[in-house]
C-alpha cells in the first residue's frame, strides 16, 4: 500500500510542475507569435517517427508530443514540442507494482518544402543513444576541429559533405555543441530533456540560420530516371 501512495504522490507533483511549465510556455509561444496547445498530441509523435530519437526507448508502453508550438518563424513554418515517454520498470518485489520512468526529449523543427536523406550531427554521447544512425559510419571532414566536435553520420555521405559546407561548419563552430538531424521534411535541433524556458528564441534562430545554410541546389527538383 505504502508503493502505491508514494507513485500516487510522484504522479500529483510530476502533473502540478507540468502545468506550471505549460502556463509560462504559453506566454512565451504568445511572445514568438507562435500557437500553443498543452494537450498530448499523439499524432505528432506519428508524423515524425523517422527521427531517430523517437526510436530511443525500446520497452516504451507510453508516447506523445505536448507543450506543442507551431507556425511561423523568420519565413519558415516550424513545430516544436516536448516528446515524453513512459517506460516500465520491472519489481525485484512480487508484491510491488512496476515503476513507471518518465523520459523526455525536445524538438525545435523547421518543416522543408523538400525531402533529404538522414543525417545526424552531434556529440558522442548523445549518438550513443540513437538506434538507427549508429549502423552508419562516422564521416570526416577536412576541419579537424569539427570532426573533434561532432560526430557525423549519414545514409548518404555526398549529402553530409553538401550540407556540411565550409559557412555551416564555421557557424557550428561558432555555436555551443548542438544536437542535429536531419531527415525527410524536418530539420531539428534536439535536446535531451524538456525545452529550456526562455531559450526557445535563440534555438529557433540557430535553426533558421542553419536552414539559410544549406546550398540552394538541394532544393533543386532532382531529375526523374529515364
């Protein structure tokens, strides 16, 4: 009985710190011209399921996108959220209930009017936990310091090279280490926890300026086969 009252009472806190979080989310959604909508989106989660990172948890008995933000951002349509799910955690007890652990990611995207092949670019440690890009080799580029930074991996390497041009590895370097991917429509900057309040203005600007980077030939409609 004593279980249930203690995960009855972590549940109650847990709720109460998240609609605290959602109520100053919204004012800063109002401030970037942004919508807002608190509630669990489960068809987000859906939508963008090729990220890798949605793939993290393999014993996953819950998922959903809340604290979601959408519209318009320097010209570009964007979506942010909060990806939350739920693991279970078995008991060495028989008489006690499983422990439920609840993880986060966050998401800042701007949605492309193309489609690209996958590519991720970030720390070690962070790949580590990607179930997918881990099958691609890391990829090298001529600046050192860049390849001492990030990790590069990619299902297609002339891809990573075009995107990786030598203005988008002098701004990455410029920038604290990011987390990146890239796949389909959705270019995002990802973090492994919940998004920092009042960050959300200085991420959106490093994504929009990371999407001004790319060479306007990616976006050039490829030629159909013969």
């Amino acid at each position: 009985m004593f279980s249930f009252v203690v995960l009855a009472g972590m549940t109650a806190a847990r709720n109460a710190k998240q609609k605290a979080r959602s109520a100053a989310l919204v004012e800063e959604a109002r401030d970037l011209g942004l919508s807002f909508d608190a509630s669990q989106r489960d068809f987000l989660a859906r939508k963008y399921r090729f990220l890798d990172q949605f793939s993290v948890a393999s014993r996953v008995s819950k998922d959903c996108c809340i604290n979601v933000m959408t519209g318009e951002f320097e010209g570009h349509a964007v979506t942010l959220f909060d990806y939350y799910y739920v693991t279970k955690e078995g008991s060495v007890w028989w008489w006690a209930p499983s422990w439920e652990r609840h993880c986060y990611f966050s998401f800042i995207i701007i949605n492309m009017e193309s489609n690209f092949p996958e590519l991720t670019i970030a720390k070690e440690g962070f790949l580590s936990k990607i179930a997918q890009a881990v099958g691609y080799r890391d990829i090298d580029f001529e600046s050192h310091a860049f390849s001492r930074r990030y990790v590069v991996r990619s299902s297609d390497k002339k891809f990573a090279y075009d995107f990786c041009n030598a203005k988008m590895i002098d701004y990455l370097l410029d920038q604290p280490i990011l987390n990146i991917e890239l796949q389909k429509h959705a270019l995002a900057l990802v973090f492994d926890d919940q998004h920092e309040l009042g960050r959300t203005r200085s991420h959106l600007r490093r994504v929009s300026k990371m999407r001004s980077l790319m060479p306007n030939y990616l976006f050039d409609p490829q030629p159909s086969e013969a």
